[in-house]
C-alpha cells in the first residue's frame, strides 16, 4: 500500500508540467464559451485522474489479491473508475446547478464581449476609497444634476408661459373694466341731462316722429 501511494505521488508531480501546459492552452482559446471550457476542465482532470489512478498501480497496491484473482480485480477497477467518474460529474453537477453557474458564466461572457467593443480604458480601483468613490460617483452625480437643471429650465419656462398668459387676462379684464365704467358714466350722464331737462327729451322725442300728411 506504501509503495502504490508513493509512486503516485511522485507521478502526480511529474505530470504537474504538462497537466499546467494543457489548462494554459485551453484557457488561451477566447472563442469557448466559458460554460464549455469548464466541462473541458472536468474531462481534462477525470482523463488526468485515471491516468494517475492506473490499473497497473491498483494492482500493485493489492498484489497478493491481483495474483489470486487477476479477472476479479479488473472488474472491480473498471467499476470503481466507473463509479467514481459518474459521482465526480454528479458533484460537479450539483454545484453548477445551486449556484446557477450556467446563467453566471453565460452572463460574464457578454459582460466581456461588451468590454471588448468599447474603447476607452476599463475602470480600475486606485486603492484609495474616497478617490475610488469620487470616481464612480461623479459621473452618476453629475448626470443626475444634468436632469435636474433641464427639468428646472423646462418648469421655469412653462411658469413664464403662465405668468405671460396671467398678465394678458388681466389687461383684457382691466379694459373691458375701463369700457364698463366708460358706459356706465355715458349712461348716467345722460340720465341726469334727461331728469334736469325734460322737455328735450321730448323735443328729441318728437323729432324722432315721422311726419304724416295733414288732415283736412
């Protein structure tokens, strides 16, 4: 038993370099998705796991059995590969689906293909809070005080529309006002000649008769 788990260890470090030169190449390639290039990894570390987990070291870990029943051995290797493959991806599975890595993965690859297309540079925190919140609050700040001025001159606009509109209903009422006092002067100017001087009214009265033709 010593002797297997030692040389798988020191086969593990062995192929540390190559396993490192295989993850580098796959992460290198920008046009998988990310929900892919993790399925890629699975299969990359369950083919590296049963390369290290060979039927030649389990036989050497359980010698005295392999040379009783060799047969019996290799079914239980196949089947424990077997099963430990299929509870590996259930796991993995599992943890994809409660942490809904799928849509997670999805989503930061069009946040990526979105950063892709735009030009200016990326913003990156400085280090220092005030500075950092300074500069990821200013813009928004000063948006938000954009759309107030114009909400501010949209209002005082209309005001001034109202207030025009006040002004010219109250010359209008001020002049029909003067026109109603103007008549209403006229009127009792005539009143009072027609109470001081009656028979001018009658005078007025009879000029307004038409004449006839006089009677025989």
């Amino acid at each position: 038993m010593a002797e297997g788990s030692s040389i798988g260890v020191g086969s593990g470090c062995e192929e540390k370099g190559p396993e490192g030169s295989s993850a580098d190449s796959v992460l290198s390639s920008t046009t998988i998705s990310r929900v892919k290039l993790l399925d890629t990894m699975v299969d990359t570390f369950l083919q590296k796991l049963v390369a290290a987990g060979s039927y030649q070291r389990f036989t050497d870990c359980y010698k005295r059995f392999y040379h009783l029943q060799p047969e019996m051995t290799q079914r239980i290797y196949d089947k424990f590969i077997t099963q430990l493959q299929t509870s590996i991806r259930e796991e993995i599975s599992e943890i994809k689906a409660e942490g809904n890595l799928e849509a997670v993965l999805n989503a930061l690859d069009a946040i990526v293909e979105e950063g892709n297309d735009r030009k200016e540079p990326a913003w990156r925190p400085s280090g220092i809070p005030e500075k950092d919140l300074c500069s990821a609050m200013a813009p928004y700040l000063l948006q938000q005080r954009d759309a107030l001025r114009r909400c501010v001159q949209k209002q005082e606009a209309e005001n001034r529309q109202l207030a025009d509109a006040v002004l010219a209903g109250r010359r209008q009422v001020e002049e029909v006002q003067l026109q109603v006092q103007a008549r209403q002067q006229a009127w009792q100017v005539s009143k009072s000649m027609a109470s001081t001087f009656p028979w001018s009214s009658l005078s007025e009265t009879s000029q307004l008769q038409p004449e006839g033709p006089a009677l025989a």
